[in-house]
C-alpha cells in the first residue's frame, strides 16, 4: 500500500470514528509527520480483522511508536460500523506480536477519561499506571482526565 492511500485510510477511519466534541483526532499532517519517523508502525485491517488489501474496505487501524522496550499506543480506532466484531481485539493482537518482535517489554496507551475502549483495553490486560488531571481540552474547553495504561510482556522464567 502506498503512504498516501495509507494515511487516506486511516483519515477515514478517524473521521468515521473519533468524536469531534473530544479533539482527540490527528490531523494529517501529523499522521503522515509520524509515519516519517522510522519508529512508527502503522496497521490498517479489513471488516474481517485481517491487513487490509488495497481493494478491500478499511475497517480499523493502530498506529504506535517504538522506544527502547516499549511501544506506545498513540491512535487506535475501529469504525462504528464494524464494532463489536473482534476487530479491536485483532488489532491489540497484532501490535503485541509486532511490538514484542521488536523488543517490547511492555505496551502503552494513554486515554480520555470514559473513553468505551476502557473496555476492550482492560479485558486485553491492560492495567492503570497513572493519570493526568483535566490533560485533554474539548473544543468547548471543558477539560477531561487522561488515564495512562500499560500491558506487560510476559517475563522469561
């Protein structure tokens, strides 16, 4: 898939899926500045949970960054249309097996206070490890807690 097609895709998704109220989208500029950066992966799956082919429809999409034993959990969505189908849950599967082959020790994420992917997230494993009061501002100013979370790599006996 070319760069341009993919970042077409995920602008879609997030349009599809982001709730504007939130200012929680990436515009995309800052999709394609990430994409730049050789520590970012981006993975875009079918209505059936599988990479999306060029021909098929996108139905979900992550985008993380790599660090030293870490990888971190910057945008994850699945459209409206194709929730609750396990399409999430392919997608965190993938990312873990893609960031433990590049040395993850642990995964992270960051997100609004009631955001319903707490859901999907904590049954993953994902547990809290911090949060920032009143981080997010709404367009209309009002301001929302971030939860950090974290899923640990299963240790080597």
């Amino acid at each position: 898939m070319m760069r341009g097609d993919l970042v077409d895709r995920i602008m879609a998704i997030m349009e599809a899926s982001f709730d504007p109220a939130y200012g929680e989208a990436w515009n995309r500029r800052q999709v394609e500045d990430a994409l730049l950066l050789g520590n970012c992966h981006a993975y875009v799956v079918n209505p059936s949970g599988l990479p999306a082919k060029d021909d098929e429809p996108a139905a979900g999409f992550s985008l993380s960054r790599s660090g030293f034993e870490e990888e971190e959990l910057l945008l994850f969505a699945v459209t409206p249309e194709y929730r609750g189908r396990g399409i999430g849950r392919s997608i965190l599967d993938a990312l873990y097996r893609a960031a433990e082959s590049r040395g993850a020790k642990r995964l992270l994420l960051e997100m609004r206070r009631g955001n319903p992917a707490e859901r999907l997230y904590r049954a993953f494993g994902f547990s809290t490890i911090g949060e920032r009061k009143a981080y997010y501002r709404t367009p209309h100013g009002t301001r929302i807690d971030a939860i950090t979370f974290a899923y640990q790599f299963e240790q080597d006996s």
